[in-house]
C-alpha cells in the first residue's frame, strides 16, 4: 500500500504564492503622506489673512471653580489668551507655507464681539481689507473659559501597624479648563468686507495628580495660567485645521518581491525616495519575466501618483490593463482621478502651497 502525501500548511501557502502572478503573496500596503483639502476652506484663493481681536473683554469671562464653587475670576487674561491663539495660528499657517498670517489691530474696528453679537459691519471691514491689504481677516469675537479644580481624599486598604490597624489617606486633585471661541472669516475679495463664514471652537484640558496631602497636591498642581494657555493654543490648531491643508497618511498596495531589484526598489520607497525607487521599476517593466514586468509597472503607477505625475500614471494604468490583464485597476484610476481634482482644488485655494 503506498504512503499518502502529506501536505502541511506551510507548504500549502507556499504552493500558493509561487503559483500567483501579482498575487497577495507579493503585495503589501505603503502608508504615503498627502496633503488634503481642509473641512471648511475660505471661498476665494487666499495669500494673506490678518487676524485681529474684536472680543469684548467686558462680557468675556474666565471663571475658577474650586470643587463646585466660584473663588476667583481671571476676565484681565482675555486679551492675553485671545494673542496666544493668534500667535499659535500664525506660526501653523506661515509654517506651512500656504497662508501669510499676521495679528493687527485697527482702532476704527470696535471690540464688541460677543457669542450673541452681530456681524461686524461690511463698511468697517472693506477699510480694514484695504487697509491691511488681504485676501482676508479672521476675527476672535466671543470668548469664554472656565477652570474647574476638584479634590478629594481616598483611603488605602486596612494596614496593620504595632500600635493597630490604620488606613492611609492618599489626597487626589484633578484641574480642567473648558474654553470656547467664535471665529468669524471675512472676505477680502469676491464678497468684500462680508462675512464669509462663522464656528464655534471649544476644547478641554484636563490634569490629575496625586499626593500624600492637601498641601502637596497643590504643590503638584498645573497653575491656572498655564492650563489656560494650553488650551488657548489647542483651540488655534483645531481652528487652523478647519480651514487649512491637513496633513494625512493613506495606504496604498504595491508590490514588494519578485527579485532583489524589486526588494531594493521596495526598500527606497519606504524611504521617501520615490524617484530612485522608480528608476528601478522603469527598467524591470522592460523585463522578459512577465510576473517582475507586470508588478513593476504597478508600481510604477503608485510612484507616479506620489510625485504627481498623473498623465504617467493614467497611461501606465492602461497597460496593466491591456498588456497584464489586471482587472481591478480601473478601481485604482477611480483613486487617481479623485486625487488629481483634489490637488488642483488645493493649488487653487491656496496658490502658495508647496506640494
């Protein structure tokens, strides 16, 4: 009687991925960074925002509440808070390299701004526009905080000691800030000195500590001013993320084996250097291996793609059709064709971003 063959699945998956010509087996997801469009972009292209302070520091306030209770007031700050967003939001947008951004103050613009309070007149910020010469101003015009410090006592299990049983006290305290700010956006250009759009911004802060005593959980404490700057500048980032570019990661397939070239090329994409990865992919699409020439001209369109070149990239896409017989690639040009219209939206928006 003769022996059965015996086939584990380890060799079973090797079987597997030697009998695919693109198949998984060879494939792995890329994580590549992309610039995309904000959740609220300004209407028009803009260059140069002006970023000026219109709350009224008579109804702002910053409440401090000590367990429930209100023992102190810290209105005076508001100004202080209001400059620390402004110089938060300056530093993202400059950085960035998609918007000029400066504070101003005009003394002709009045700081009445509330929660509740109208618009500032279009009058008033045509001659703010051309007096600042913007595409447009961001205003702060309703402010508010409130600084919630908590404590209390917590005993330790039962501890035996020569003189008896005792329970420690251990003393815990915890400060948070809950902070709002409406952000108004007007124009500067197509719809001069009207307001282009208007959110609400919040945020909260939160510290905990511990101690052996009241005393030294006080000690322990972040002080008020520097949880209400942190906050501040919290606010700013989420502000400036609503109407700017954002950085994100997607994930994209590619091909990661066939031979040492296309092991090589996988490794200097991973790297950031999709120009040398692509110089080897170029020369193994001319490959008599039909596996290596099919993979590297998949890869190609991902190389393309990550520098932008999307008429490459259609074009090669066509190919892995005709030529390789990839059927799922028009899902992949789908892909392409959403970020190309996205990229242009972006360079119109904002004509100094560097992409």
């Amino acid at each position: 009687m003769g022996t059965k063959p015996f086939i584990g699945l380890k060799q079973l998956l090797v079987f597997f991925c030697i009998g695919a010509v693109v198949g998984g087996c060879s494939s792995a997801k890329i994580a590549i960074n992309v610039t995309t469009l904000p959740d609220n972009p300004l209407t028009d292209p803009v260059q140069t925002i002006a970023l000026i302070n219109a709350v009224n520091v008579n109804i702002a306030q910053t409440n401090q509440f000590v367990n429930g209770t209100v023992v102190a007031s810290f209105n005076g700050s508001t100004n202080y808070l209001v400059q620390r967003s402004f110089l938060k939001m300056e530093s993202i947008f400059n950085n960035g390299q998609y918007f000029q951004a400066f504070d101003t103050a005009f003394s002709f613009l009045p700081k009445t701004g509330t929660f509740r309070s109208n618009t500032l007149p279009v009058a008033l910020m045509i001659k703010a526009c051309r007096a600042a010469k913007v595409d447009a101003i961001i205003t702060i015009e309703g402010y508010t905080a409130d600084i919630d410090s908590d404590s209390e006592v917590r005993y330790s299990t039962p501890v035996d000691r020569t003189y008896g049983t005792i329970r420690v006290p251990y003393f815990d305290g915890e400060q948070s800030v809950f902070m709002k700010m409406l952000f108004r956006a007007y124009s500067c250009k197509s719809y001069e000195g009207e307001l282009d759009f208007q959110t609400l911004a919040s945020t909260q802060v939160s510290r905990s500590t511990t101690g052996s005593s009241p005393y030294e959980v006080s000690h322990n404490m972040q002080n008020a001013g520097s949880i209400l700057v942190e906050a501040a500048e919290n606010i700013a980032v989420d502000f400036a993320n609503h109407i700017g570019p954002q950085s994100s990661s997607i994930s994209r397939k590619i091909y990661t084996k066939g031979n040492d070239q296309m092991a090589q090329a996988y490794g200097l994409a991973g790297l950031g250097d999709w120009n040398g990865a692509n110089n080897i992919w170029y020369l193994l699409a001319t490959s008599n291996n039909l596996t290596i020439a099919a993979r590297a001209t998949y890869n190609l369109i991902l190389g393309n793609e990550v520098l932008m070149n999307f008429k490459e990239a259609y074009e090669l896409a066509e190919i892995c059709k005709d030529k390789y017989g990839m059927k799922k690639i028009d899902d992949y040009v789908s892909v392409l064709k959403e970020r190309e219209g996205e990229i242009a939206e972006l360079r119109r928006l904002f004509p100094s971003i560097l992409l």
